[in-house]
C-alpha cells in the first residue's frame, strides 16, 4: 500500500446547521465553527468534514443544491469560508466539504431551464421523457424517501424526470459530457480556493441502468428499492475514473466516497493505490438492521453481529486499501444507541463501543457529539420530526397497520433527526448551542451529557476519545495503529471482540467485553504494556484476563 498524507489522520464531521450558532437564528453557521476550531485542536482532529453549506432551500438539509459556487446566507458568506480555511490551515486542519453531484436542487438555474425548454441543452442535464396520463412509467423504482423515481416536469404535462432522492433533487444525466466538464470545473474552483478534500455523496447512483426497466416488487406497493438497480448497474467505474484524473488526482486531494452496493472485483480500482477514491465509508454495520420492508421489520442489532461486519469488511479491504470507519454519521442514528442494547447508557459502554471501531485499520471518523457519547432523542409525535425519510417511513409503518404510537418507537430508533440535535456544549439552555430558538430540539439530556463537563472530568468519554486520537499519533505505536494487519482473536467467543493490530515488530491486543456481565479472555501471550483502559480496574490470573462488564483495552503483546 503506498503511504498517503492522511493515513495517519483522524476526521470529525461536523452538521454546521446544528453545530454552533453565532448570531441567534437558532442555525449553526461557519463562524460558528471558526470559533471550535480550537477544540478540534484539542481533541486532537486533523480533517474536518463539513455537511453542505451551498445555498439550498433544504427539501434534504443542504443536499439539495441550487448554486454549488455560493455558500448559503443561513450558514455566513464566502469570505466566512475563506476565513475557516485560512485559520483551519494555521491549526494543520484540512477542510472537506460534500461533494453532492448525483443530483442539485430543482431551484439550480440548470433545471429551471430545462424546465423552460426541456428539448434544450438543459433539458439534456437531466432525465427528462416524455409521459401521458395513464401510461405505464418507464421503470418501478422506489426512491430513496419512498414513491416512485418519476415525477411530472413542473410546467409540462406531458413530461416526466427522475429523481432518485426527494422530488426536488432532480438526478443529473452523467452520460452527458457537458454536464460532467461543468461538475469537474467546480471542484477545481474549490480546490483551488484550498479545500484538502470532499466526502463524495450517493456516488455509485450517478451511473443509471438504461433503458429504465422494471424489477420484482418488494413491497405492496409495487416497487423495488434502489439497491436491487444499484445491484445490476454497470460502468460507473468509467465516469469516476475521468473525474478523478480531471480533478482529485492532481491536487492530490483526500476523498471519502459515500459508496453502497459495490462490487468485490472493483475494491482496487475504488480504494486502492490508484482508486478512483482515497477512502470509502465502511456501511457494512449500519445496515445490518436494515429490511426492504422499511423501519418497523428491522431487526436488532446483536454484539457477535456487530463484531463479524466489522471483522468482514477489515479482510474485504486487506491489502487493498484504507476504510473510513464510522459509528453514527449525518444520516444514521446515534452509534450508542444504535449498537449498544436498548436501554444501554454507562460512559464505559459508550467507550468500549468507540474505542472498538477506532483501533481498526482504517480512517477513524468521529461525529459531532460523538466524542462526548450523545444519543437519540425520544419523540411523542410526528410533528416534531424534522426528517423527511421518518416521514415517509411514518407512513410506511401506519400503512403497515401500525399505532402511531408504534410508529413513533421506530421513528425514534432510526430517524436522522437524532444525530441532527444541536451539539451540546455545556448546561446553559439550549445547551451552549444558540441564545435564540434552535431550528431542531436540543436533546434533554444536554444536562448531563455536555462537552464542558466532560473536558473537566479525566475518565469522561471526551478524555478517552483524547487518549484514543494519542495513541494513534503517538511515535511509538502509529506505524502499528495506523499500518498493522487486523487479525481477530477469540473470534467465536460471544459478546467479545477482539483483535490484533500487527506490526512490523509490534503487536496490540484490542479487546472489549460487549456486554453488562463480566467474562474472561485468554492471552495469546505475556503482555509487555497495557496502552489504554475505559476502566480502573484491571484483573489477570494466569493466561486470562477477567473483564469487567463493558470494559476496553488496548494491550502491548
């Protein structure tokens, strides 16, 4: 594997519309981030990936652009964006902004021309076909926020386009040149201004299975999921390689390609030494509660399932190339109460939980509030969720013959909005997060769970996930922590995982006990160091340590 100037580097995505508020309106802005830029420096973060900040009128939080050139005015100007880069680059932070080129905004100048003329070179930006009432579709796909991928042309009846996404994220036709030139001069405007990278988003969407065709139903609404059409899609390995080569290459620029549904054969060529990306976020975990008949048939999550994604995914990519290795992001709920069993709130859990996906091999990314372990915010009614996937899956569940009040569990477990609560700084009201009304309701919880209380306390989570960036930085353990093969240990015991991080000369042991009763490991050998410890409590007799309920290590073996 050749060696990268980010390997070594730990990412913290930041929400900016829920992250710090600087001028009242409730919504997070881009000084507001100039202004933790310190704190990240603490915490010890060298890449901050920030969620889109383009000017957008938010059918989908910001991933639905109208101008990729402009920063939107609920978020600050772009000298503030300028600033962020200059005083990020003082503090060695690199700034990566979303890359969201699948599809823009049905407010972008692109689609209301091709709304005006749609047999003209905008209407060619776009899938754009021509439909009468009462003819079939051309193709069953749900979309990713429910109903069908087809929508009639604002202002022509006879017109239909697609959208993969929300009816106002309109899909763009990569099989045009035009459109492809126009996308790869604007990530050159950005690079050009600084930025270190992009996080690429709905990539493996941009390439379409044509001729639109149908597929088997999965629901009684006569649709298939997206995933069944991603499954079957060829060449869009060709359209990122040409962006690549046109853009990130040159630059040298990090890339973390949001990617589902990929191919074994295509690792190398998306993540290896000449891939086509730097990275790609490990989802293997994510969905592995996940069912094609929406929220309320998922599954929960076990200790021993979680442990065998993980292991799975570290060998798909072995000598292949480097992971981003997440627990919660933007769009998922909170990785404690994700992953951990319901009810599940101890601090050493939540460590266990992050130390666990940090020491694998691979790009940890941390989450805004993650670092100081918060959770999921309990709703009572719809009409305090914000997201518009809850929304449609609300239906899903009431069409399922669901109570709302059932519904709304579901909702609870898996609504974006729960990483989406404003970040909580300290216990003034609002959580140090506005002095006005904030957009989205702060997490009660706040109280209790808070950055100013935890950065004061030496065994708080923040302090650990200090340790955990120390460790990966430290001289004497990086070339292990960051290059060691990952070998699991003890693989069938249950409720354990654990693995060895492989060195050249040098072998860690990481281990954690993934549940509320204690149990014993067996040594592999004699151990030299113990590194880290989400306890105080450390008990060995003979060739066998005993683990406390939760507990975390890191051992020299």
């Amino acid at each position: 594997m050749e060696r990268k100037w980010w390997h070594g580097k730990t990412a913290y995505q930041i929400y900016p519309k829920s992250f710090q508020d600087t001028n009242g309106d409730g919504i997070g802005d881009l000084q507001g981030i100039i202004r933790r830029l310190d704190y990240l420096k603490e915490l010890g973060v060298d890449i901050v990936w920030i969620s889109p900040i383009y000017c957008s009128p938010l059918a989908d939080q910001g991933y639905d652009i109208s101008d990729y050139r402009a920063i939107d005015p609920r978020f600050g100007t772009m000298e503030d964006m300028e600033e962020l880069l200059a005083e990020a680059k003082k503090r060695d932070i690199g700034i990566v902004m979303d890359l969201v080129v699948n599809h823009c905004s049905d407010e972008h100048e692109w689609f209301r021309k091709a709304c005006e003329d749609p047999e003209g070179p905008y209407g060619r930006y776009f899938y754009i076909l021509p439909w009468h009432e009462g003819d079939p579709l051309p193709c069953n796909w749900r979309g990713a926020f429910g109903g069908s991928v087809w929508s009639k042309l604002p202002g022509h009846e006879d017109r239909i386009y697609y959208h993969a996404f929300h009816r106002k994220q309109p899909d763009l036709n990569w099989e045009n040149p035009e459109v492809r030139q126009e996308i790869y001069a604007m990530i050159r405007w950005w690079l050009d201004k600084g930025l270190a990278g992009f996080r690429i988003d709905a990539i493996m969407n941009i390439k379409k299975l044509l001729p639109f065709r149908d597929f088997p139903p999965d629901r009684e609404d006569g649709l298939c999921g997206l995933e069944t059409v991603l499954r079957n899609t060829e060449g869009v390995l060709d359209f990122l390689d040409e962006m690549a080569e046109q853009t990130f290459r040159p630059y040298e620029a990090f890339t973390a390609g949001e990617v589902f549904n990929e191919k074994e054969k295509d690792l190398p060529r998306l993540i290896g030494d000449h891939g086509v990306f730097s990275s790609m976020f490990d989802f293997a975990e994510t969905v592995l509660d996940h069912s094609p008949l929406g929220w309320y048939a998922a599954p929960e999550i076990t200790p021993d399932q979680y442990k065998a994604a993980c292991f799975a995914s570290q060998r798909r990519v072995d000598g292949i190339g480097f992971l981003c290795n997440i627990i919660e992001n933007h769009d998922e709920p909170r990785g404690v109460s994700h992953y951990l069993p319901a009810g599940i709130h101890a601090p050493e859990a939540k460590k266990m939980l992050g130390g666990l996906n940090f020491m694998l091999q691979g790009l940890p990314f941390l989450f805004q509030g993650q670092e100081i372990g918060m959770e999921n915010l309990a709703c009572t009614s719809i009409d305090e969720v914000d997201d518009c996937s809850a929304r449609d899956q609300y239906q899903v569940c009431l069409d399922a013959g669901l109570t709302p009040e059932e519904a709304m569990k579901f909702l609870n477990r898996f609504s974006r909005d729960n990483a989406r609560t404003p970040v909580q700084w300290d216990d003034s009201p609002n959580a140090g997060f506005t002095t006005g009304t904030p957009w989205l309701r702060v997490n009660p919880n706040y109280r209790e769970i808070n950055v100013a209380a935890q950065r004061e306390d030496p065994d708080s989570i923040w302090n650990f996930y200090r340790a955990l960036i120390a460790l990966r930085k430290n001289p004497r353990y990086a070339e292990t922590v960051v290059y060691g093969h990952t070998e699991p240990w003890l693989e069938e015991q249950h409720n354990l995982m654990a693995y060895f991080r492989q060195g050249k000369d040098q072998t860690l042991l990481v281990a954690g006990n993934f549940q509320a009763e204690p149990q014993d490991m067996r040594l592999p050998g004699p151990i030299r160091d113990l590194l880290l410890n989400n306890l105080r409590t450390f008990s060995l007799t003979g060739d066998h340590i005993h683990l406390a309920p939760w507990q975390f290590l890191v051992l020299e073996v």
